[in-house]
C-alpha cells in the first residue's frame, strides 16, 4: 500500500485552486439559459431602468412645494387635470396648482416631482384636498432607480442567478458572454461495485449509488455530467476507461473502490495523464483524496465511502469547478449558523465537516450531529447539510453555534 | 378601489393550507427522476443494505476474543489463512486463532467478528502479530447497518431529496409511488407590462419579468410552468386567457399588474372561478395577495411590485404547492441564523420578510439588510436571501440573530 506521501491542508486546498490557473474559453449565451454560468466580463445597463419617473403609490402626481404647510384641517386644493394611463406617458405638463390621478407603476407627467397617497386626499369634482406635506421625490422612483446606463448589473466573475438574470432581463439584455462549462465524466471503479439497475444484487456486492449523488448534486449547479461506467480494480480496465475519453471530458471523477489496491490503482492510472498535486488532504471526512493535473484537465480520485464522497462533492469539487469556471468567490459558503445539540470530537489537524440534521424545537432551529459507526448511505439520507470545525480544534460543544451548510 | 375586506396573518395563512383539504392523484415514478416528489406511502427496504457483514477499514478478519490482552510487548500471533477478495464472500470459515487478510470494504469471513487495523498488526510469512485488543464487532458494518428489511426508507409526505433516493437505489428500489406534480400556469397582467424580449421597450413600458423569476424558482423545485402571456388590464382579456386553459392546469399565478384598477380586475375574474379566501395577507413585502379556490383549483393573485412578487414564491407559493402536493413538512424552514448588520423597523401586525445579502468579514458571516426606496429588481439581484422578523414585533436589533432564509 502506497503511503499518502503528498497531504495537504483544507487552506493550503483552497490556495492551491487560486494557482491553478486552467483557463476557460469564453462563450456567449442566452440570458434565459445562463443560469449557473460564470460571467466573463462586466455587464453594463443599456437602458436605464425602470425607464420613466414611477409613481410608488395610487394618488396623485404633484408638484412637492404646492403641499407644503397642507394638513386635514388646513388643506391644499389642487387642480385635477386629468388621469395618468399605465404604460404611457403623459401627454401633458403638470403645472403649479394642478394634480393628475396616478396609479402605483404609472409615469409621472413633466413637472410632476411627487405623488400623494390616495388616502392623504379627498377627490371632489375638478379639485383634490390635500391633506399632508410631501418631500421632493415622495412615493416615486427615479428613472434610473434600479440602473443607470453603464451600472453594472452583473460583474466578471459573477456566478449567474436567476435573480440576477431578471436584472439583465429587465434592461433588456439578452445575451451575456460567459465562460464555457467543464465537460465532467465520471468513473465508478471497483471489484465489489455494481451497477445499481441489476435486479440481483449477488453476494458481496454494493450498487454503485455515489456516482449517481455526484451527478445530481453537480447538474444542481449546471455542470453536464457523463456517467462513463464502472471499472474493476485493474489498471489496465481503469486506464481504458480514461484513454478512451481523454479528449472529451475536461474533468475527470474516479468514484473510488474502497480497498487499498483500488487507491493505488487509481494513483498509477492517473500518473500517467497527471501531475499527483497531492494524495491525501486533512479533512474529515475525505482524506483519501487524490487530485492529479494534467494539461487543462483535473483528475479526482474520490473516496468510496458514501459519506465521504458526499461531502467531497460540496468541500472539495464545488470549490475546483467555480474558480476553474473563474468564479470569483468559488469557497464554499455556509447557509448560515447552527447550534448543535451534542458535542462533537475531532482530530486537531483536520478540517471537520460533520453530517447533521437541521430540526425545529420550540420555535428553534438546531443541528443534531449524526455520526457513529451507524450507517453510512441511512445518515445521507438523513442529513440536512454540515456543520464545519476549523483544523486545530478539538471539537466542538453542545449548544455551540457552529457554520451550517444545507445541502 | 375595492378594500381588502377579507385579509389574513401569516399563521393563518399556515393554518388555511393545513386545511385546504385538495388531493393529489398518486402515480409511480422512476427513482431516478423522482427528486422533488412527495412520497405516497412508507417505502421499505426489500434488501439489507449494506447486504454483508463489511470491514470498514483495511487489516485483518479476527475473532475479538482472540485479540484480548494483545499490546505490542505483549502480541497475539494469529495464523494467516487467506485474503479477501472485493465483491466475493469467503468460501472459507474462520476458526479461533486464524486472521484473514481484508480490504475496506470486504466481507468478514464466516466465524469473524472484527477487524484488526493494518497499522495495529505486522505480517510475518504465515503468521500476524496483533498487537491491540478489539471489541466485538469492531472496525466493521453490520449486513444490515444501514437498512434492515422492512425498515422505512423514506416515510410517506417527505420531499424526495437526491440523497434519500440514493438510499432507495442502495436498496434496489426502483419505483416509488408519489403525488402528482402540479399543472401550474403563469398569466401576467397590466397595461405597462411587455414581454421582455421585445427589443424596443416603448415610453412608460416595463419588461415583464416577474413571470420568468416565478417560473425559473418553481422548476427549482421541480415544478412544470407554462407562462400564458401578458394580459390587458382588462376583465374579458384576462377571464379569456383563464377560460382557454381552465382544465389545464391546477394552480393559475396572476402575476399582478402595479395599478389599482389591476387588482379589481383580478379579483372579478378569480371570483368567476373560486371562492376568493382571502384578498390581502398581513405580511410584508406581499400584502395585495389574492387567494381563490375552486373546485380542485387554486387562484393566486400576485402582487406586482418585484420584491414582493419574488418573496410571495417563498412564502406564499412554496408552502401551497408542498402542502398540496402532500408534504407533511411544507412551511418554509430557515437555512440558518445570521447576525444582521443594521436596524429593521417594522410594523407591528406583520410578518415580514426582509431581503438581505450574506456577507463574510473577519472570518464571521452576517446579513445586511436591503431596503429602503432605492431600487427594486437591483436589490433582488444583490440579495443572498430574507431574514424574518415575527409580526408582534416592532423591529429588531443591528446585531441580532434572525432565522435566515437563503434562496
């Protein structure tokens, strides 16, 4: 068994993707689609938006001066010159002494700088009372409230939402150039692993299920995955598998066999495309990682056991595929802060990042450590997300708060 | 202007949903796309997973007792009668004072019932020296640790998550029986709103985008959506677009032109329909929300204003698609707690939901919250989520630690 020579730290992970410098071409894509893509530049509006002075409220469009000093006992009148249709603008000035009926969204008419609510007034004929004092700008929106031309909507580096896709929407644009997403393959090797579709599983056999949770949770962030098949505990079936697809895949993810020939097997295979940039990396779980580059392409020899792949997918490749896609905050975020409900021992030296079920007690939320030698896929199942202990603890308390990341 | 004669509070909005008492159909699913379906019934295991009795690290097969008292000055030599091979049962026995060797993974020998660690062992030719004593069952999974037969997989009314189907096709199942996803249409309304596509905006006209934000956070949860198109302000317009589609969908989202006349013409129409259970919910952002129900139909009214629109998904829309569709846990769950970095006044009398953005300073994460007139669909761009403030309170506190809702 080969030792695990080169380990690094979760840190020394983190800082070695920034100096990885893979580059991605740029693409230009439909901005209905680009969800999950990286943005390759900055995005400046076009249009100004909302695009005309809105009126916030349903009122009237007035000039801000002529209510001064106005209250219930001592109001204003003012003329009623007309109404304000939604989606045109007026075809007349609003001049001292008049008000024009607006509806919330409508544009205010030239001269107009405010809009009084409708029940600070009362309508009789060809007058409005108005009962209140406004400020300039009251109940309205600028027209270049949301962008101004050249705001940036979205910046370089930028990991695309759907929130952020309204924005270009909204300003009307359509396209937006991005970088070009991994073509990622993936391998499931061992001589105990099967097909999970067999409809007898035979003896001493495992249905290869980690393959299909790294592929969900990889498409959940946009990425196209290839399932390339299961592969013995050979070099030789291994390194087909990876000749045959060399040139169309980008990423490559070796689900691991969890003997100790199947990690061997996996680093003499990937040596022979790769640089082994480390064999081993000191978290928990995960540590027996193997992440190998070659020329633009990334190897991973994932760990076999389910937890441990799991979590790999969220602590070691989420963070690989964004800053390779040139995401400009590619670490992984926690999805806030839990306390959790027992204490949690860990090893110093090592990252920890511990399965957890969020639960509701008394109107509280917390997370409830699920480890122990009680299953492995069940506590997946199970699991919520993960709480995260920093490398030189040595543990953590009950009723700590501690970063939560769901899933 | 009609008023909102028949509002509710957003328990009361819970507590409606729990009663709605619509049903879903049950149908049977492929495991593999089941992801976001609610569970019909309590599916169990119809194999032990992991299936064999496995070693969970790399060393040797033993009987416990016969490692008893073992240190290194003092070993136990037990005779080396075999190695495991991955994916195959031993075709042999273990008797006291033998050791197999086995690999993570592999399965125990009839007779063994732990597993000594490489490092706690040294081979000699025919002969291990063991030099620890183990516990029984130690170092090892039992054949079913994960699931035993008939163990609940997953329970009736849970949401499918990649990872509990993980779980099922650990187990071998490959069908499941779930409800029936919603038919759900999107119709938008007002007389300023043109499809966003259009590449001339046009004077006083807003791109229509709340629809494409609805639509694209409804797939997020596995939903299908057909967007029907931009309606006039106007009552026939609208009841037209409702009247082609009636049998075609289940639940119709009215997203809300801004104007007053807007909301009237909503109401009359949904009121052809359904019973309207109530028009106005004392939340905010999202209180000009429309509630109709019909027989086996849900109308709901959006509200115009972007970040109410957007907001009314999380906590309006989400919860009724869940509970219709049969999850027994269908109220929105926090994704943590964050510390907000400024005041939140409120009204008293209002849940509200506040948008904010998560953001990391001196190794600390905090929510600052986005308000304020400046802005609307650039405030949902620069948003990570909401924090939720409860409505018998006035406000809360920069510093205090709210339930925080990422999106």
């Amino acid at each position: 068994m080969k030792e695990f020579l080169k380990t690094i730290s979760y840190s020394e992970y983190e800082k070695l993707l920034e100096n990885l410098n893979l580059k991605r071409e740029r693409i230009i894509v439909r901005s209905e689609i680009s969800a999950n893509f990286v943005v390759a530049e900055n995005i400046k509006a076009t249009e100004e938006v909302p695009g005309f002075f809105r009126s916030t409220v349903d009122g009237y469009a007035v000039k801000y001066e002529n209510t001064q000093g106005s209250t219930p006992s001592v109001p204003t009148m003012l003329k009623l010159i007309g109404e304000i249709k939604m989606g045109e603008l007026p075809d007349f000035r609003l001049n001292d002494g008049e008000a024009a009926k607006i509806s919330t969204g409508g544009a205010l008419p030239e001269g107009a700088d405010a809009v009084i609510m409708q029940e600070d007034t009362e309508e009789m004929g060809e007058w409005v009372e108005i009962y209140k004092s406004l400020g300039f700008g009251e109940n309205t929106v600028k027209k270049d409230e949301d962008y101004a031309l050249d705001d940036i909507i979205v910046g370089k580096g930028d990991v695309l939402s759907a929130s952020k896709i309204q924005a270009l929407l909204s300003s009307g644009i359509y396209e937006i150039p991005v970088f070009k997403k991994l073509r990622i393959a993936v391998i499931s090797t061992g001589d105990e692993i099967i097909d999970y579709k067999v409809s007898k599983r035979g003896k001493g056999k495992i249905r290869d299920t980690n393959s299909y949770l790294i592929s969900e949770y990889l498409r959940k962030i946009g990425e196209e995955v290839t399932f390339l098949g299961i592969s013995k505990d050979s070099r030789e079936e291994l390194k087909s598998f990876v000749e045959k697809s060399i040139n169309d895949f980008d990423l490559f993810l070796i689900s691991g066999g969890s003997s100790m020939g199947a990690r061997d097997i996996t680093v003499d295979v990937l040596s022979d495309y790769s640089e082994i940039l480390f064999h081993g990396i000191r978290v928990y779980p995960g540590k027996p990682l193997i992440f190998g580059k070659g020329d633009d392409k990334v190897f991973v020899g994932l760990p076999g056991h389910p937890v441990s792949s799991f979590v790999s997918i969220f602590t070691i490749v989420y963070p690989l595929i964004f800053s390779w896609e040139g995401a400009k905050d590619f670490k992984i975020k926690p999805s806030g802060y839990l306390k959790i409900d027992k204490n949690i021992s860990k090893k110093v030296g090592r990252e920890s990042f511990v399965l957890v079920k969020k639960y509701e007690k008394n109107g509280e939320f917390f997370a409830n450590p699920l480890f122990g030698e009680s299953g492995l896929i069940s506590l997946i199942a199970e699991a919520s997300g993960f709480v995260r202990i920093s490398e030189n603890r040595e543990g953590a308390y009950a009723g700590e708060e501690l970063w939560y990341y769901e899933f």
